[in-house]
C-alpha cells in the first residue's frame, strides 16, 4: 500500500479528491496515511475524521524555528511510513529540512499556469486577480513538485480553463478549483506509478 501524507491549512477540497481517488482505486493500491494542518479550525481534518485518518493539528507558533516545525512534520510523515507529500492548499512556504528529507517526494498545486503568477505572496485570490489584471486569455492548475523556490520546481501537469470576459478573481477561483480536483488526482497518479516502477 502506497502511503500518502496531506498538508492543509483550510477546507480540504484537493485533500477530498485526493482521498476519493484512493478510495475507488483510480490511483491503485493508495491510500492518505496522515493528515497535518497548521489550522486548527481547517475543516480538512474534519474530512480526514470522516475517512478515519489521523489528522493532526500542529501550530506553528509552539516551535522556536520554522526548520524545527518542518521538522515534526517530517517525523510525523515518517512514522506514518508515507512516501509522497502532497500540499494541498498549505499556507506555508515548506522549510528546506522536509524538502530535503523528501527530496522528489512533495507535490504542491497552484492556481495558475506556472511559471506565471507564481513566487511569494501569490496565492488564493491574489494570483486569481493578477491574472485578471494582465488580461490573460487563460489560466488553470499546476501540480509541480517542491524545491527551495517557491513555486517553481518541476511541473508534473497543468489544465487549462479560460478567462472569461466578466470575470471576477471569485469566478476565475471556482472555475479554476474546479480543475484542481480533477488535476491534482491525476498528478499524484502519474507519480505513485513512476514510484513504484522505480
């Protein structure tokens, strides 16, 4: 059984995808081992609970060092014998002891079409109103996986949605998440296989 750790900070939508492809066997013989939030109101854990999978909340504010929190973390994924990290709308940029420790093993999703609007301070409805602002005629999700610059290390997949005339950054939002469930799924398919061939 391939095991998977999930990092959140909110409602857990892309945890839920990932889940339910576990569960129906759309990716084989996987299933979401542990659950970390640095939220603890996250209603992620509420769906890890539903699905009796350990969902922890661990405050980033109890720990001297983002490195020593990023290094509970990777104890905790440890001890749960999970191979592959997914962030799945996980606020906090991850420390370089968990991208070591899992070096090839994190995937994170993005709402827009890396390399553009991507880095720091884009996230949520910022990158979805810099999209907007530009005039793009497209945009849509990117799972890559993770490495010590933000949002920029190795692309796995992107879809594509367009940009509406009309648009508000809420609209493009939904209509981007939407994408997010069907994508981020799939990414994690495409690496769990290459996992275990190698």
């Amino acid at each position: 059984m391939f095991k998977i750790g999930v990092l959140i900070s909110g409602g857990g939508s892309n945890l839920q995808a990932i889940i339910d492809a576990c569960e129906s066997g759309y990716i084989p013989d996987s299933r979401v081992a542990v659950v970390v939030s640095n939220k603890k109101d996250a209603y992620g854990l509420v769906r890890a609970d539903k699905h009796k999978i350990p969902g922890i909340f661990l405050d980033r504010k109890e720990f001297p060092s983002s490195e020593e929190y990023f290094n509970k973390i990777a104890d905790i994924m440890a001890e749960h014998d999970v191979r592959l990290v997914c962030l799945a709308g996980f606020l906090l940029m991850a420390h370089k002891s968990l991208i070591k420790k899992f070096k090839g093993r994190i995937l994170n999703i993005h709402p827009a079409l890396l390399p553009k609007f991507g880095g720091k301070g884009m996230y949520g409805h910022f990158v979805h109103e810099s999209v907007i602002k530009a005039g793009e005629k497209e945009s849509g999700p990117t799972v890559h996986f993770v490495d010590e610059i933000y949002d920029h290390g190795e692309i796995v997949l992107q879809k594509k949605v367009p940009v509406l005339p009309g648009d508000t950054p809420d609209i493009l939002a939904a209509r981007v998440l939407s994408e997010e469930h069907k994508v981020f799924p799939e990414a994690v398919k495409i690496v769990v296989a290459k996992f275990n061939k190698g």
